[in-house]
C-alpha cells in the first residue's frame, strides 16, 4: 500500500487506474473476450491501494480483489475508489455472487470515479444507477484517459457492443416514453426532405423511404416492422428526427427563440421542423438577428464582439440532444440579447454528468437520448453524446470572448454566453469575480483552463512583467478565487489552482 499525506488530485488515481489496468490478465478457456481493467482505492488519509483483473485469481474483477480480498476487514466508510470501466451492475454475477456496484455500496465508499461504461447488456450503466440510487456521488475519468482505457478494451468493447445491440433486439419497446406517443403513425409521417438531409450529411447512398435504407433505419431501432400490417412503423426518436411535423405527437418539440434588437424591438422564431433540419434553420436566423441585435447607440457598443455563431448552433444541437422530452410543455429556449446570448435545455443532467462538473467544464460523454445522439453524429454534426465542452473552453483564446457561465434553475440547463466582461461580473455566482478588472477576469478564466500555473507560465501566456502577475495572482487567491498546491512559496514547484465555482 502507497503513503500518502493527503488525497492528490483526483486525475492523478486516474493515471494510477490505467497503469495498473495495463497488468490484467485475461481467462483461459473463455469463449468472449476479458476486459482489462484497474481499480485505486484511496483512503480519507491519502493511503491507497491498488488491484487489477485477474491480480490475486484468474476472473476476479479488480474491485473484488481490492475490496474483498485485500481490505475486506477494513473500515472503507469515506473512501473514494477509481475504476478503469463502470463496475458490474446487480444481477450481472451469477448467484451467489453479488456484483462490483453492490459491494462497493456495502462497503460505504463515498466516491467513484470509472473510465468509460461497460456496453456488455447486463452492465450499461446499470452499475451507475445503483450506486447513484444509493447515495455514492459517481463521477467520469477526465477525457484524455477514455481512448487509452478503449484502446487496451478493443475487443472487449467490440464484443459487448454487439451483445448489447442484440439484447435491444429483443425488446419489445426500445424507447417506450416516446414510441407510447408516436402510436398512429407511419412512413408517410415522415419528411423526405429530412430523411434526404441525413442520407447527404451521413454519406450514404440511398434514397429516401428505399427498402434498403428503411431496413437500415430498423437496425437502427428508428423504425419497427408490423408482420400485421406488412409495414414499417416509426418510432417516437423517428419521428422526432425525420418527422413531418413532430410537434403533432410531441408539443415540446420546438426551440423558442427571442432577439432584442438593439432599437428596443424584439423579433419572435419558432423552430418546429423535423430535429436534423433545425440546426441549418437556427443558423441562417442568427446570421440575420446577431449584428442587429448590438445597440449602436450606445458607446460601449464597439466593445461587444461579434459572436461566432457556429458556437451557439453546437449549443443549440447539445440542447436538442440532450434535452429530457419527457417534459412536456418545456421547451428549448434561444435568446439573443445586445450583451449575451443564453441556451435553455430542459431536464436535469443525466448521470454521472453533474452540473458541477459542466461548470469546470469537465463533463464528460453520457446522453439520456442515445438515438438522437447517434444520428446527429452521423451527421458529423456533433461528437457522439458531446457537450461541446471543448468549443466552450474555445471561446477565450479562439475567438476573445469570456468562458460561459452554466448553470441549472431547477427545470433547464442554462448556458449564458457573455458578450462582454461585465456581463460575467454581473451575473457569475462566484463570490469575489465583481472585485477583478478585466484583465484579472481574462486571467481568472485561464486559470480554470489550465487548472494549476506558476507566476511564470502566468506571466507568460498574457506578456506581463512578473511583478504584474504577482498581483494579479496575489488578488485571486486573497478573494478565495483561487488557491495553491500547498508547497512552500519559495519551492519551484509551487503553483496555483483553480476553485472550481460554486
């Protein structure tokens, strides 16, 4: 067991977990293939432990081995634990065994941290909602580990992928919410003009409604066949994404968008199309409401920037995506102010994706609508199950505009695009930020990028003299914006880290 002073940073268990994954050992004489995986568990003094598949015998899960066979007579109350792949879900384990989620509830840990979700049909984030529904706060690894955890998994992940797609072949009722409400209707529900915009976006070489390209849509669980009828039926994600108006069967299904011209005028949009022609529809109004919206009459005006519009149509395709439409009545909300531009996306985030975590942007890949996700990536329209965390973290240094400010208001995701500084002291809830310039904002900002810097790389990345970042630094961490590392000032290796905002 490794000794520790206190609990690092919880990237550094990550890399810990893929190193030790790297060690598993697969099973003789298994007819599938045996995932790799790694398991930390750290302790509330910072000691930690380590195991890997196979460590102690032959099929033993790593966090079997570490919770059973290493410290099963330990107090593991408040321990926190890494795992390169969600752990096995209730009933995953044939009798009498009890599966990884489970034990890992029964031995109180306080917090998980797992790899990328294991697709095996009797898994699939089955694991995840039991140690949610039991209090554990589950969180994703940081993104730069999920390839390297895929990479050594390429077989293992190949396998489940194709047991999962046969297990949803079995059910009756693939997405039951939104098949209830697409029930009377049909092929002929559905636009050609949208089923062509996914065959030309998607590469494909079919026409719409061919026989080939609807068996297609039914592996894709978008259509299924009634032996009755003789007929290919939609299902409610069809009907969402190709449908010729999907608001007859699904009201919420709408975006509201609102702009405040700059003269005191307001101009009203409702996108209502079928979901793969709403993001072109969005695209071409912002092109026409974005300049008019700045209010020239104001002097200040030359110091709002053009906003790139191609950052608010990925806002808005993360909204369609990822929104929850089983809350009916609610709505994707647009609005284009002289100042901001804010995004309003239905539902809660869906586990292990936390608000908190969309804040830092630190979300990681999870959609609650699979179907959609997997369409919009065919497109190339969006990384599959993304939050466009990357094109967020792009607006400081790509375009010179402020990070967005994210939250949740108890119905909506909002996300709030600031036009300008003030806005971000204005109306960021985290204490302190109204007392920096605009230069401390801008440097603040970097800081939650980069997560740890020095006075140097500080002073560095903005071309101020030392002194100038000392200052600056100096102010962050007086205001509780910031902290340290804990090493000593004088030490080379002493850094400042960013607080994630409340």
């Amino acid at each position: 067991m490794e000794e520790k002073n206190k609990r690092k940073d919880p990237k550094e268990y990550m890399r810990i977990a893929v190193e030790v994954m790297k060690k598993s050992i697969e099973e003789r004489n298994n007819d599938k293939p045996s995932p790799y995986v790694g398991a930390v568990l750290v302790f509330p003094d910072g000691s930690y432990d380590t195991a890997y598949r196979g460590e102690l015998r032959e099929g033993d899960h790593a966090e079997y081995t570490l919770l059973d066979k290493k410290h099963r007579h330990q107090d593991l109350t408040d321990c926190w634990l890494f795992a390169t792949l969600e752990p096995c879900a209730p009933g995953a384990r044939n009798a009498p065994k009890i599966s990884c989620s489970e034990r890992i509830v029964n031995a109180r840990i306080s917090e998980i941290w797992f790899g990328i979700e294991d697709k095996n049909p009797t898994v699939d984030h089955g694991g995840i909602d039991h140690m949610e529904e039991n209090g554990i706060k589950v969180h994703q690894f940081a993104p730069e580990f999920h390839k390297e955890i895929e990479d050594v998994n390429k077989e293992f992940m190949k396998w489940a992928k194709i047991k999962n797609n046969e297990a949803k072949t079995k059910k009756e009722k693939p997405s039951a919410y939104l098949n209830k409400y697409a029930a009377e209707t049909n092929l002929n529900s559905l636009s050609t003009i949208a089923l062509q915009k996914f065959i030309t976006e998607s590469k494909r070489n079919y026409k719409p409604k061919s026989k080939e390209f609807l068996q297609e849509l039914k592996e894709m669980e978008l259509l299924e066949f009634d032996a009755n009828q003789n007929e290919y039926l939609p299902t409610g994600n069809a009907i969402l994404l190709f449908g010729n108006n999907p608001r007859n069967k699904f009201p919420q299904a709408a975006i509201k968008a609102k702009v405040y011209y700059g003269n005191g005028e307001t101009g009203t949009e409702t996108f209502k199309d079928a979901l793969v022609l709403v993001p072109d529809k969005v695209e071409n109004w912002l092109k026409k409401v974005l300049p008019a919206s700045i209010d020239r009459s104001n002097f200040k005006a030359k110091q709002i920037r053009s906003f790139p519009i191609l950052v608010i149509r990925e806002a808005i395709i993360n909204a369609i995506v990822h929104r929850d439409y089983a809350k009916e009545g609610a709505k994707i909300q647009l609005d284009v102010y002289s100042d901001r531009i804010i995004v309003k996306s239905p539902g809660k985030p869906v586990p292990p994706i936390t608000i908190e975590a969309m804040k830092n942007f630190s979300a990681t890949s999870y959609s609650r609508n699979k179907k959609l996700a997997f369409i919009f990536n065919e497109m190339e329209y969006m990384e599959e199950s993304a939050l466009g965390m990357d094109t967020f973290k792009s607006l400081r240094e790509k375009y010179e505009l402020p990070l967005p400010i994210i939250d949740f208001d108890g119905i909506n995701v909002v996300v709030t695009f600031p036009r300008t500084i003030d806005v971000v002291r204005e109306i960021s809830a985290t204490s302190g930020i109204e007392e920096l310039n605009d230069e401390e904002v801008k440097g603040y900002e970097w800081i939650r990028l980069e997560g740890e810097v020095s006075t140097r790389g500080y002073a560095t990345h903005f071309d101020y003299g030392y002194k100038k970042a000392q200052r600056h630094l100096a102010k962050m961490l007086k205001l509780g914006l910031i902290g340290d590392n804990g090493l000593a000032k004088t030490s080379p290796n002493y850094r400042y880290v960013a607080i994630n905002p409340d």
